[in-house]
C-alpha cells in the first residue's frame, strides 16, 4: 500500500508467479485469492495470453467471475498485458491492418475485464498504436509501451515513439518502465543457475567484466561473444551466457525521469535480495525516490522474473520486495 508522504501505489503482476502458475500448484483464481491474503495487493496485473484461456476473447462468464473475485479479495485492475505476436500465421507476418484488429480486440478485452490499462509491447510498432488510439479513447483503456532491457528510454527504437506520443499529444498514450533496463549487477541466481548447468568460472568471470563495459548493449554482447570464443570457450555455454546482455540493462535511473510525465504504470523488476532484505541488481534505493520526486501517482507492480532460470518461491521473492519497497518509501517520509 502507499505511505504517507508519497503517492507510489504497490501491487503484484501475476506473471511473477508463472512457475506456480504452469506447474500447476495454483489456478488462476487461487493466485489471485493468495495475492490478497499475502498482502502483495492492492494492484493486479494479469498477462492476457497467460492466464485466460481463450485470450483475447473473454466470454462473460469468465468477465462476471473475475469481477466478483475482484470484489471478494479487494484488489485493483491495474494493467493487462497484451502480446504482439506478429507470426501467429507461421506462413507470414500480420499486415498492419491486421496487427491493428489484433490489438483493438485485446483493448476491448482489458475493457470488459475492467482494466483501464494495457501494456503493449514495442514490436507493435508506432503506427499501430496510433491507429488503435480511437479504439483505446472510445473504450477509455490508456496504453502503455513497457520499456524492458535491452530498451531504455533513450534508445532509438523507443524515441520514435516518444515522437509519435509528441505528436499525437493524446493522454491515452503512455510509458511502462522496467526496471531491469536499469540494472547495477547480473543477478546472483542468473550466475548460479549458468554454473550449475556446467558453465565454466572463466567464461562467467569474463561475461561479467564485459556485461560492465561501457557501451551499448549489442556492442557488449559482441564484444563478449567475440571475445569467448577466441579463447576457445564452448560455443553452447557462450550463447548461454549471452542472454545476460538483453535482460539485464545497464541504463542510468537517472534516465527515467525524461519521461515521467507520460509513465503511466511500472514494472518494479527484481530478482536477488542480500541479507539486509536489499535487492542486489536492481538499486531500488536510488530508483524509488526518482519516482516520488516525479510526482507519480500510480502503481507499481511487482515484477519477478527469476522464474525463468530459479523454481524459488515467487510468493516469498513479492513479499521481500513489497517490504523494501515500504522502507524506501518510509524513509522519505
């Protein structure tokens, strides 16, 4: 929940629980029934494709139930994720029309849910986004492009859409910052889960040092690849390694506040935590107080995605960085 002094809202994105999800310790309604009595609420976020069958049509009895959940455990729509998936026809991409229709029935999906709010994703591209712009006014739902690593808010791919947002003038549009583009370390767990599958101690020394080089981020994941296999490292445990370069970025936080104005929801990313309950890639210390400064009023969800490589607790990680996220918060009271 919020503290006194600041505005910041906190809440859970149920894609932080995608190993109990598909492992099926949890159905949809019982992630949602836990979220509340964990008190990792008030916000909730839902991935469509994930988590409703059949996304993104919504029939009503699924609409009517969510709804009724909703009231039950007390918890707030805050933002549905929508998918760009340009190769549904595997024989070729969508036309812009069609990506258009696509995105305009997810919009009126996050509608009947209840979300005022959608998360789209960069590969929808500008156009796009400003042809569903009627779609998204008529239905009253906002639309936020989420800015997750390699991306940050000055790279060029996301610059023309700040254009485009500019241009438009509409506030429909907006941004989701994530915070794992402004990363300060390669999650522990990410290292430990490449070791623990046979990557060798020198190869990760090397990733690493170069993961803190200067420059972009493609630059860096050539430089290493390059540079691993000229030593002579296997190439299966080189590209293994690579991805450290596109999920984990290394922008200042600093670089969020040229957009604030238009962020509309957040992404609070996190992976590790040490044991004095900080988290140990993401400096959330240095983060949060950019966002209260900024004056943003909306929420934040809590974002873990150490599921892809870890099967640790996902409910037990939310809980650790709703507590940090209280003390932040505390402390600028």
């Amino acid at each position: 929940m919020n503290t006194a002094g600041n505005t910041l809202k906190l809440g859970t994105t149920l894609y932080s629980l995608t190993t109990e999800f598909y492992s099926k310790r949890f159905s949809f309604e019982e992630l949602v029934r836990k979220v509340a009595s964990e008190n990792i609420g008030p916000g909730l976020e839902v991935v469509g494709f994930q988590s409703i069958k059949g996304f993104p049509v919504v029939c009503d009895e699924f609409a009517a139930k969510f709804k009724d959940l909703l009231a039950e455990t007390a918890l707030i729509p805050t933002c549905l994720g929508v998918n760009t998936d340009l190769w549904i026809n595997p024989n070729r991409p969508m036309s812009e029309d069609e990506n258009v229709q696509y995105h305009e029935r997810q919009l009126e999906a996050a509608a009947k849910l209840g979300f005022t709010l959608v998360r789209y994703q960069l590969l929808a591209g500008p156009s796009v986004i400003e042809r569903c712009l009627p779609c998204a006014e008529r239905l009253g739902v906002k639309m936020g492009l989420e800015i997750h690593a390699p991306h940050h808010a000055q790279h060029p791919d996301i610059i023309e859409f700040r254009e485009m947002y500019e241009r438009v003038g509409s506030p429909m549009l907006g941004f989701i910052p994530d915070f794992g583009s402004t990363s300060r370390a390669v999650p522990p767990s990410f290292l430990a889960a490449q070791r623990a599958k046979g990557v060798p101690d020198e190869l990760i020394a090397l990733s690493e040092k170069i993961w803190l080089a200067e420059g972009k981020s493609s630059e860096r994941k050539s430089h290493y690849i390059d540079a691993a296999r000229a030593q002579g490292f296997d190439e299966h445990w080189i590209l293994s390694l690579a991805g450290m370069f596109s999920l984990f970025g290394r922008a200042k936080p600093e670089s969020w506040m040229e957009i604030m104005p238009q962020v509309i929801h957040i992404h609070g990313k996190f992976f590790d935590f040490d044991e004095q309950g900080d988290e140990v890639s993401v400096d959330m210390a240095r983060i949060l107080p950019l966002v209260v400064e900024s004056g943003y009023d909306g929420f934040m969800s809590s974002e873990y995605e150490g599921h892809i490589w870890s099967e640790e607790d996902g409910f037990e990680k939310i809980k650790r960085h709703h507590a940090l996220a209280r003390r932040i918060l505390s402390s600028l009271d």
